[in-house]
C-alpha cells in the first residue's frame, strides 16, 4: 500500500503543480483542474512494469446466472485495466472471449484496449440452457490460439466457436487467462462428460503450464459448488500456477477478484520453499474415513516421493508422479512456522485409482505443530477418466504432519 500512497502523493502534487494557486479564488479553473482527475485513471497498487509486458485473456460465462458476476466485472473494469496498464508497464494486449454451450471470441488480443472495454461493456447474462457451460472449450480456445469454425470437444461433441482467436501470445510476454464462470465444465454438448473435466484441469491446463500460461480460475457460486466444479477450477488453477478465487454468491467481487490475479502478475507469486513434509492420518467425509501417508518433496524433481490415500469400501490412490509441488508458510498457522520455514504443501501428481493407471490428485497438507490434531488434509483424486471419486477437507482424526527443512 506504500506505492500506492506515494504514488497518490505525486498525483496530488502534479495537481498542485498545474492548479492555480490556492486562495485565487478561481473556483472554476480549481474545479476544471479536479474532474481533469479522473482522466489520469485509478491509481493502482502496483509497482509499475513488475510483470513485464502483459498477455491477458479473460474468459468469462455470460450466461443467465452470472448478471451478478457481470456487473461486477464492469464497475471494476477502469481498475482492472490501469492495473495492468501500470503492471505491463504500458505494454498490454487483453484478448476478450465469452461462452454459454459455445464459444465466442469478441477480440482477439489486441493494443486496442478501448475496443475490449466497448465489448465487455456491451456483455450482459442471458441463456446457457442446462447447468454446465463449456468453459473447458473456451479455454482451449484462450490456451491454444484456435481458429473459428465447427469442431468435437473432447467428449466428441461438435460445437461452434464464433470468431478467431489465432493471435498468438508473445514470447517475452507475462501470459495471463482469467476464466470466470458458476458452471461445471460441459464441453459443447450441455452435459458434464468426464471427458470435459479431464480437458478441462489436465489437457488443457498442463499444455498452459508448457507454454508459461498462468490460467487462474474465478469460481461464483451462484448455484452453490453442486457438480464438484470448485475443485475442478482450483486443480486446474494449481497446474499452471494461476490463482483459484471464489467470490460471493451474488458475485460481488468478482471484478476485484481480476483486479487481484494482474496484481500478482497472473497468480502465485511465491517461490516454493525447500524441504520435505511427512506424515498421514484420518479426515472424515461424513461417516467415511479417509485415510492417508506420504513422503512428499518440496522439489518435483527429487526421487522419493510417495502419497497413498485408502477410503470407502477398498478405494485407494497410489502416487506415480508428482506434477507440481508448491511449499509455503501461511502467516494463520501456528506455530509460525513449526520446525521448519514451511507449513503447507500443496502439490498435483497421477498415478492408480484401484490399480488403474492415469488417475489424477490434488491435495493441500498443513502442519499446525503437534500433536497432529491442528494439521488438515485437503484430497480430491479423480479418475482415469476425469471423474471426481475423492473430495474431502478437514482437521485430523489421529495422525500428524510434520514439515522438515531437509
Ligand atoms: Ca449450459
Ligand atoms: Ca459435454
Ligand atoms: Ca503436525
């Protein structure tokens, strides 16, 4: 906030500077120079140039339930966009895609940053018919610079995308996709196909991960988490470093919620810490205990990694590869931090689902000291065919985790 402070404070004084004097009793010239003010644009908390030239794609469902989400996106637009004007250092193209069971792209990206606001401005909610929405479908759209025309989703479906959208990002550029939507993903078909969530928060993610495409993920929950979708958003979130927001209900803050991803230049920031963290125990989804072990890595790359996670009647998930490790302290956990400079491991990896091979996991491990009863676990494992079978969150019921520097 100190930037932004100074930067207020220069602000002030060049309107200081061009002002007539004070006590010149000019009140129409002092007023003229006032609403000259706004011109100038909000001033926003960034420090200017720290993300290097910008890339941004916004994706967002326009469909009937998300006039909140909407609105909020507009009244925040001149912020999101001095946001990324001063972030990019003035070096900003913005990309505008929209989709209900279809995809539209209103502007490519583009330097014409009035022509995206004249379109976001002229979006309002209507439509989308059953309750997914083929997000999975704009963001291949967004992620792999696809051309207009009739193609099949990854289910097999055929479905419309309405204008091109082949400009492709640049290579020095910070690569940002902002998707927005209430929905789980439904491909082009208004049906949420396995194969939807699987393009959604493995095919697609992982080819924005290979091209340094941070994809963050707002979810509103106007209709509530109902399809499982929230989890999907975040794990596709984690796989390229994008931020996962959830914003009210009514989607207020949704507009912010952009405002927050450019800040931070796409995401998470934060470099992983070094270490390891071990350990198990039980969380409860209801009346099913979930249990779980594992020796995880801070780094990716390093050999013994391992996670098995056993609920239900005989389900277990067996950890063959560990995608992405991410180790952080959180300043709410206490002790800050415990033995170690870390206290929560989030991480992404494949391996067997009940012995079959291909199956996907997202988790986030905390340690809160000991004994364990403070640590949480939060698991969801999805099959080889993309469907959710394991979502829980909660405090051990017996257990620990422990975080180590080596
Ligand atoms: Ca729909
Ligand atoms: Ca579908
Ligand atoms: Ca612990």
């Amino acid at each position: 906030m100190e930037v932004k402070r100074t930067l207020q404070v220069l602000l002030l004084a060049l309107v200081m500077m061009t002002a007539p004097a004070m006590g010149s009793q000019n009140d129409v010239a002092v007023g003229t120079t006032s609403t000259s003010i706004p011109s100038v644009g909000p001033v926003a908390s960034v420090t200017p140039g720290i993300c290097g030239p910008i890339d941004l794609t916004i994706a967002l469902d326009d469909t009937g339930s998300m006039g909140g989400a909407i609105g909020s996106i507009k009244a925040e637009l001149p912020t999101i966009i001095s946001t990324a004007t001063t972030a990019s250092g003035g070096d900003l193209k913005v990309g505008y895609i929209t989709f209900k069971d279809d995809v539209t792209v209103h502007n490519e990206l583009t330097t014409n940053i009035s022509a995206v606001l004249a379109s976001i401005n002229a979006t309002f909610a209507s439509g989308g018919a059953g309750g997914p929405e083929a997000s999975d479908e704009a963001k291949n759209t967004a992620v792999n610079n696809l051309p207009a025309g009739t193609r099949a989703d990854s289910a097999g479906f055929n479905g419309t995308q309405t204008g091109n959208y082949t400009t492709p990002y640049r290579a020095n550029a910070t690569k940002i996709v902002v998707l927005i939507t209430d929905a789980p993903p439904g491909g082009f078909n208004d049906f949420q196909d396995l194969a939807d969530n699987i393009a959604l928060n493995t095919t697609h993610a992982l080819t924005a991960l290979n091209k340094s495409i941070k994809v963050s993920d707002v979810f509103v929950p106007t209709g509530g988490d109902y399809a499982g979708q929230a989890a999907l958003l975040a794990s596709d979130a984690n796989i390229s470093g994008g931020a996962f927001i959830t914003t009210a209900a009514n989607g207020s803050g949704t507009g912010e919620a952009i405002t927050s991803i450019i800040a931070a230049c796409g995401g998470v920031v934060t470099p992983s810490l070094e270490g390891r963290m071990t350990g198990g125990g039980s969380v409860f989804n209801g009346s099913m205990r979930v249990t779980h072990g594992f020796e995880l890595n801070c780094t990716v790359s390093s050999p013994s990694n391992n996670l098995q996670v056993n609920w239900g009647k005989g389900n277990r998930f067996h950890l063959e590869s560990l995608t992405t490790a991410t180790c952080s302290n959180d300043p709410a956990i206490v002790p800050n931090p415990p033995n170690a400079t870390f206290d929560t491991y989030v991480g992404n990896g494949t391996g067997r689902y009940n012995g079959m091979p291909g199956a996907t996991a997202h988790w986030v491990f905390t340690d809160a000291g000991e004994p364990g009863t403070s640590d949480s676990a939060t698991i969801h494992v999805w099959d080889p065919l993309g469907g959710l079978v394991l979502s829980v969150s909660g405090n051990l019921s017996g257990g620990n985790h422990q975080a180590h520097n080596q």
